[in-house]
C-alpha cells in the first residue's frame, strides 16, 4: 500500500501534531505501507523557517526513517488572521504545485487537518494521484476557531463551513482524535464512515527515558513541582496557573513550571513578574528526550483549558505522557477529557477551568498525602496502557486502511 501524509507541521518541528503524525506515518511503514510525507519548511512555533531550509523551494530528505518532501510557505511573526491565512493559504499553493510534480500514484492521501483549507490541496492530489482521501481531524474548524473568537467574518465562516463538509463528503474515511470529535461529525455526517484516531502512548520511547537519570528540574530536593508543558497559547488559559500560584505564596514547598513556547509567553512571564512570583519558572522548549527526564523528576502535571463548551471533547496531548509517567493529574477540562482520566482512570484531581480557587484546592488536596498522589498516579499509568497504546491504537488504524484499499 502506498500511502501520502499531507501535513503543514512535521519534526523536526517540536510539538504534539508533529509527534502523533510521525508516530503514524513510522506505524504503517512498519506494517508494509510504502510511505511519503509532503510538509512545509519547519518553522513551527518561532514562526521563522529553520536555517538549511531558507529561500527554497522544495527539498527532499529523510525524517526518522520516512521519505519526506518539502515545500515552501510564507512564514511571518504577525498572529493577525490575516498573515495566518496567508501562511495557511501559501502551503495550500506550494504542496499542490509540489505534489503534483513529485509524487506518485498511491493508494492513499491522509491530510491532517486544521489547517482546514489543507484540504483542498488534500482533495486535488487525492485525485490526480487516484488515492483514497482520509481526512484527519484533530480539531473541528471553523467551530473552534469561531467558539474561540479567532475567526468573526461571516463570510469567511460560511466558506470554511462549506469546505469543511465538501472535504467530508469526498473522503472515504473520516478520522477523529477525539470521541467528541467523531460524533459530531457523524452526526453532520450519518452517511460517512468516521474512525476514531485518538492519541496516545509511545510506551517505547518512554522505557528509553527511563533508562537514563533524570535531569531534575534544577531547583532544590523536596520541593513539590507541579508542571506544564506544552504550548504556552490563548486556548491553554495559563493565567489560571499563576493566579493560584499568588495564593500558594506561603507554601514554600510548593513550586509550577511552565514548559514550553507560544505566543502568550511573554504575557504570561509580564503577569508572572507583576505578581512577584518566586514560584513559578519558566523553562524553554527542549528535545523529547530531555523533557521526559524532567517530567519525570516532577510530583504531578497540570492540564488547564479555557472554560468554552468546544474544550468539552478536546483531550490534550500533554496528558498521556505525563500519566505514562505515573504522575498525578491536576485537570482542568471538562467533558471527554474528565470522564476518561479523572472519572475511570483516577487519575488525579479535576478542577473548574480558568478557577485558581479550585485549583489551589486540587493542589492542596494532591500535596497533603503523597501515597495518594502515587496511588493516582500509578492508576493512571495503568489506564492509558490499556486503552491508548499507540502502538495498539495504530494497527486498528492499518486494519481500517485495509477495508477502504483491498490487497492487489
């Protein structure tokens, strides 16, 4: 089976689409596929195209084992809507015009969705390319990013909407990453096959973690650090995290690290400064491996949402490695996210979103009894190896390919 990833963000790019979509690609390789991976110049998330892939237009290369193509895209600083588009709409043109000159025939075109209008690209080459069109959504758009205030202009939605159920209608599978997800399309959809993809576990990569001494988080034994890691952005809702941290000023023992990059760090360390708060530090983006080590050095993972009924089927990536871990949950989220961790995994504590009084709760109720928070977190390393085993949720994913490609 021959097999084409069409996706804007690809390693070595840092983050969790990167990872999940390379983990797949790497999967169904293993399993026979013969694989290509059509992507844009990394520039994720500075926002600036990585040095060796500047000025051009194409380039080809390999990335963990797969065979990759690059193409050009316009990359610029500004977050306004419209140089997002421009970003977004450049790759539309540019792995088109790519695709068609240096790909094959195939069996089939995966496209990962947002950014949406992927898909038209996605919908083109599955046609010139006489592949069966999967259509990976990972986020529904435009309602997310309407629910989140992001995207006002009725026109723009209503052509986004119409795209959206156009790129449906012309795929032979729909894939979802979460259960909410899945059901809202197959609601909209009642006549289309949809798949559920949820993230996961490389339970693989965390074993090698493990083999090498943790790097600590550079702050004094004893401590009880309690970390975020991820993208430091609008839909995150950090400031919960400070708030609480400015009503914890007592607790000496007590400390947050925020993990990551994104475009609401520096208002997030400018609050962080005008709070005076010596209990929270900020730690830049690091490779995997070293980010596991330090995970692992921590006494329990926070996971905060905005308060918004989208967030309601959202699963953050950030919480399967961190339960792979076997460290507790403070969460954040409500909907699918509380019933699967908190509810059946006991996995940790819930908390209202975007309330530092009820995060402070969960903290101290996580802090007071150290055999609990270890008991949570054990539960929690055995819930997500029963049910989010990457490697397990990838071979349903090839069995299902192979009912949409029969065997030649």
């Amino acid at each position: 089976m021959k097999v084409i990833f069409l996706t804007q963000y690809f390693p070595p790019e840092i983050g969790a689409p990167q990872n999940r979509i390379s983990a797949t690609a790497r999967a169904l390789q293993a399993h026979g596929a013969d694989v290509t991976v059509l992507t844009a110049m990394p520039n994720y998330p500075e926002m600036r195209v990585h040095a060796g892939y500047r000025g051009k237009w194409t380039v080809r290369e390999e990335v963990e084992g797969l065979r990759v193509i690059r193409a050009w895209l316009l990359v610029s600083a500004k977050r306004t809507i419209f140089w997002r588009l421009c970003n977004y709409f450049s790759f539309v043109f540019s792995a088109l015009i790519v695709g068609l000159f240096n790909l094959r025939r195939s069996d089939v075109l995966f496209v990962e969705s947002p950014p949406l209008f992927l898909g038209i690209t996605a919908m083109l080459l599955a046609r010139a390319k006489r592949a069966k069109l999967v259509f990976n959504v990972s986020d529904l758009w435009p309602e997310s990013a309407v629910q989140l205030g992001l995207v006002t202009n009725r026109t723009l939605i209503g052509l986004s909407t119409r795209l959206e159920m156009r790129c449906y209608r012309k795929a032979a599978l729909i894939t979802g990453q979460t259960q909410g997800i899945v059901a809202n399309i197959q609601r909209r959809c009642p006549d289309k096959r949809v798949f559920w993809l949820p993230n996961g576990v490389d339970f693989d990569a965390i074993a090698i973690a493990g083999e090498h001494p943790s790097s600590g988080s550079g702050r004094p034994s004893g401590m009880l650090t309690l970390a975020y890691a991820g993208i430091l952005g609008h839909a995150q809702g950090l400031e919960v995290v400070l708030h609480a941290a400015q009503r914890l000023k007592e607790r000496s023992d007590i400390q947050f690290l925020l993990i990551g990059e994104g475009p609401e760090k520096k208002m997030l360390e400018e609050l962080g400064a005008r709070l005076e708060l010596g209990n929270v530090h900020f730690v830049g983006r690091m490779p995997r491996a070293e980010l596991l080590e330090l995970l692992r050095s921590v006494y329990g993972v926070v996971v905060p949402l905005r308060k918004n009924d989208l967030f309601k089927g959202a699963i953050p990536s950030k919480i399967f490695e961190a339960l792979a871990l076997a460290k507790p949950l403070l969460l954040g989220v409500e909907g699918e996210a509380k019933e699967l961790f908190i509810d059946q995994g006991k996995a940790g504590f819930a908390f209202l979103p975007e309330d530092p009084d009820s995060l402070v709760d969960a903290v101290l109720r996580l802090a007071s009894d150290r055999d609990v928070a270890r008991a949570m977190g054990e539960s929690g390393a055995r819930y997500v190896r029963a049910h989010f085993d990457r490697q397990r949720i990838n071979a349903r994913f090839w069995d299902e390919l192979r009912r949409i490609v029969p065997e030649h």
